[in-house]
C-alpha cells in the first residue's frame, strides 16, 4: 500500500494535496481496497462551496456506498468530470488520476487538523 | 467461532477476502467482484459454496414423504436427475429452496442454504413425526459438516473437468448428475446444476477430499483463464439470473406465488405441505409480485430500498430484494416486490437511492441471457 508523502489525510480515508491556495482531493488507496469494484460516482458541481466536514459526493462500489467529505472549507474550481465515466480509475489510480475535485481555500490554518502521513499510515496499520 | 469449510487454507493461499457468511468463513472475493464475475461468464469461476446444508433421506417411503413436504412433483425425476423445489409452512410461506438429488429410487440427496440448515432439518423431523405411521422407517440424517461442495461454473467448465474425471460430461445434462469414483476420490457427486447462470457443474465430495480437488481442478483450468471467485461474484452473477436469495427475494412472508416460483409448485399432485393456502391465494389473487427493475439513471439500487409510483415520493409501491450494478450489462439492476398494479413490463416507478428518486423501469428477466458462443 502506498502512502504519498506530500499529501495530508483524513481519517475517512481522502487525501488533500495543497499547492498554493488550491487543493485537490481523493480518496486513498486504502479507501479504495476496502469498497472494492468502483461503479458509481457522484461529485459536486465547479463553483459549489462547501464546508469543512460537509458531504460533498458520493462512491458507490458493488459491495457498498460511502459518503465524501470535504476536509477544508472552500469553493469548487474543478471536477474530474472523466472519472464519473470511468470511475474503475478509482481502483486503478487513487493517488492520481483518480483525484476527485480541486478546491480554492481561503483559510489554510484548516489543513493544520489534518493528518499526516506517519499518522495516517498509523491508523491504517491499526485496522489492518 | 466462525466455522471453516475444508478448503480454508486453499482461499489463505489465494489470499481471499474472508468474511463472516452464515457463520462460515469464506472469501468474499479474492481480487475483483467485477473481474470473477466477467471470468465466470466468459471462462469459468471455481466457488468454494461448501457451507450448503446436506441430507440424506432415505428409505422405502421416502420419495412419498419428500413429495408430501415438498412444493414440486417429485414423480417426475428418476435417479440420477435433480429438480428445484421449495419447502414451504402451511400457509405457504416460504421456509427454503432447495435442490433434490436422487441417488435412488430410496435414497435422496437435499441440499439446503446454509443459513437454514436447522430450520430446515426441524421441519423436515417435524412433518415426518406427524406422518410416521403412514410411511415407517424414512430415515433423514443431516450431514451437512461431512461434504466439500464445488461449484465450478463457466462456458469453459466441461473442457476444464473433463481431462479429470472418466465419464463424458456431455452426457450429463442439466440438472442431472453422476455418482462416480472420480478425482481420486470413491463417491464425488457431480451434477450440471448452479446458481450463475452460465453453463458448469456442483461437485459434492467427502469433507477431507476437497482441498486436492480443488487443487486438481485450478490446474487444470489455468490455461483456460480460471479463476477462483467469491461470494459477492456469486451473488451477482446470481441477481443477473433473479435467482432468488433466501431471506431477501424468498422468506417466510412470501409464497412461491408471489416470487413467481410458481413453476415448483404442482398443484395436480396429491397432498403437500402449504397447498391448501397456495390453492386459496391462487383464487384470491396476489397482492405483490417479484420483478426485475433496470434503472434508467446511474446509481446502485440495494436491499431495502423502497418503491414509489410517483416522482413526490407519495406513493410507496415496494421495495428493492436485492440490487447491484450489473458486471455483465454494465447498469444498475434490481429485483422487487410491486404491489400487483405496477407489476407490468415496461411500468415506470422510482427507486429511492440513498437520498435520490431514481426513475427504473420493470424489465423481462433474466436480465443477462447467454450468447452463441456460450
């Protein structure tokens, strides 16, 4: 299992990778492993703002459904529209072109509640 | 304490997923629901589906005794050939489905769902009881812990056995089956039944003999693409075919009428277990009935998810038995129970998905249908 280290996380298993004011957000390899075949996705529409902690879409896999949530505060800029028709990347490459959506922050103390990567290589580790 | 089939070690190898299954530990899937599935219906799959209860019924009045307790007509098979049917309360409801196998003209092979082994063997004892002194000495003995079942399933199942055993599978047609030494093994059963849809055999061996055969039969199909698949891939291969699951599509509070098992019920034969109920309801009419939903918009349509007539959520019309995103069609399906009005093919009803009103459409099953080349 691979854990990038540029990246922080979160303990619902989504990865948020900064650069500048702008950050993009998936789930994480793990995340990916435990749903399993992905088959359905649902992400928000570009300009959508959303609230640290709020539900900001939807993976669905055979097996089971669970919901995303934004680990920051901030508006949409970009969707991985491709994916939503091809949402088996997500299996394939949750670290890259699975990415799901890049948001603009406006308050990057925020990140600072997020885990890092020994951290959250930890909690995985602890499930396993 | 979950209990281990004789091919645990056989899935740790593989590194399958296990899970909790009717208190059974077996591999939900050892790399991809999605790639067992496609490999089942277009090479073959291997399942370990061990965790199936087995009785032995036997005795001279034992064929009068099953055919009294069970929905279907039982005169219509002989040895060696098996037949569907369902074992069913007074009132009709569904207590479980099942295969019959004949071994005999006195002697029978039942295979039941694991999750009913006991109801099952309690009803089984319970009917028999009240009618001993009309049929004496049957016999029914539950030896569910003492076989491996097999389920090797997949247009390339035949040429994968073949090489393995002495006897031309071609000879064997669906739903029938042979007792044979075979495998190295004394007794193995192997009969042309399954529950995926595409073509292949149910092997019931000795307990202990499964891990070598199991062995023996990956071997020979790696050169064919075989692969051992899980219980999610059987499930969906399943829910392709409606199939009927036990405890979602069949329960105590469903009737065969309803289900539309109609077929496994034979209303022409003497006596059974539920006619009078079945003969009543068929007069009334059902009020709900088992159907196949596409869905016209993405999503994953699951187990419990309710039914509307209406797009405001007014009208509650049923609810999803099981559902899935179909590997084989690529869309979500699912099957339901409607209230009778809304049963008709190419009705329009919303399933509720999670917080979504997702138009579907009732649809002819089964959902996937075999090609040529199959």
């Amino acid at each position: 299992m691979s854990f990038p280290k540029d990246f922080l996380y979160t303990k619902d298993h989504e990865w948020a990778q900064l650069s500048d004011n702008i950050v993009t957000i998936g789930i994480t390899e793990h995340a990916q492993n435990s749903l399993g075949d992905i088959v359905y996705l649902e992400l928000p529409e570009v300009d959508t703002n959303l609230n640290k902690g709020e539900t900001f879409g939807l993976v669905e896999s055979v097996k089971a459904a669970s919901d995303l949530y934004s680990p920051i505060t901030g508006r949409v800029i970009e969707v991985n529209k491709p994916l939503i028709e091809e949402p088996s990347e997500l299996n394939h490459n949750p670290h890259s072109n699975g990415w799901l959506i890049k948001v603009e922050i406006n308050n990057e103390a925020e990140l600072n509640d997020l885990l890092t990567v020994a951290d959250y290589e930890k909690l995985v580790n602890e499930l396993a | 304490m979950l209990k281990k089939t004789a091919l645990f070690e056989e899935h740790t190898k593989l590194n399958g997923k296990l899970v909790d299954f009717a208190g059974w530990n077996l591999p939900i899937q050892y790399t991809s629901v999605i790639d067992e599935h496609v490999t089942c219906r277009t090479k073959a799959g291997i399942f370990d589906v061990s965790h199936m209860g087995e009785f032995i019924v036997k005795g001279k009045y034992a064929k009068v005794f099953l055919n009294y307790l069970l929905t279907n007509d039982l005169s219509l098979i002989s040895n060696g050939k098996a037949q569907y049917t369902l074992l069913c309360n007074r009132d009709g409801g569904i207590i479980d489905d099942l295969i019959v196998y004949q071994l005999l003209e006195d002697q029978f092979l039942i295979v039941v769902n694991a999750s009913n082994i006991e109801n099952d063997f309690a009803q089984f004892q319970k009917i028999y009881s009240e009618n001993k002194t009309r049929w004496p000495e049957v016999e029914i003995l539950n030896k569910s812990d003492q076989y491996t079942q097999i389920a090797l399933q997949g247009p390339l199942a035949k040429e994968i056995l073949q090489p393995l055993v002495n006897i031309n599978l071609d000879e064997i047609n669906p739903f029938c089956f042979v007792e044979k030494s075979a495998l190295d093994i004394k007794n193995v059963i192997i009969a042309r039944t399954g529950y995926t849809g595409s073509d292949g055999f149910e092997l019931y061996l000795p307990w202990e003999g499964g891990p070598a055969v199991w062995q023996s039969i990956l071997k020979s199909g790696t050169s064919s693409g075989l692969k051992p698949c899980g219980l999610a891939s059987r499930d969906t291969l399943r829910i392709e075919m409606k199939y009927p699951l036990y405890g979602q599509e069949i329960t105590l509070n469903t009737t065969p009428l309803e289900a539309g098992l109609v077929w496994t019920v034979k209303f022409n034969k003497e006596d059974f277990v539920g006619k009078d109920a079945l003969i009543q309801q068929k007069s009334v009419g059902i009020t709900k009935k088992l159907v196949g939903l596409e869905l016209l918009q993405r999503g994953v349509p699951r187990t419990g998810y309710f039914i509307y007539s209406d797009s405001e959520e007014q009208n509650k019309i049923g609810y999803v038995t099981s559902g899935t995103h179909s590997p084989s069609l690529n869309t979500p399906i699912a099957i339901a129970y409607l209230d009778g009005e809304f049963t008709k093919l190419d009705s329009e009803v919303y399933i509720k998905v999670r917080n979504k009103l997702l138009p579907a459409r009732v649809t002819k099953t089964p959902f996937y249908k075999k090609t040529k080349e199959q």
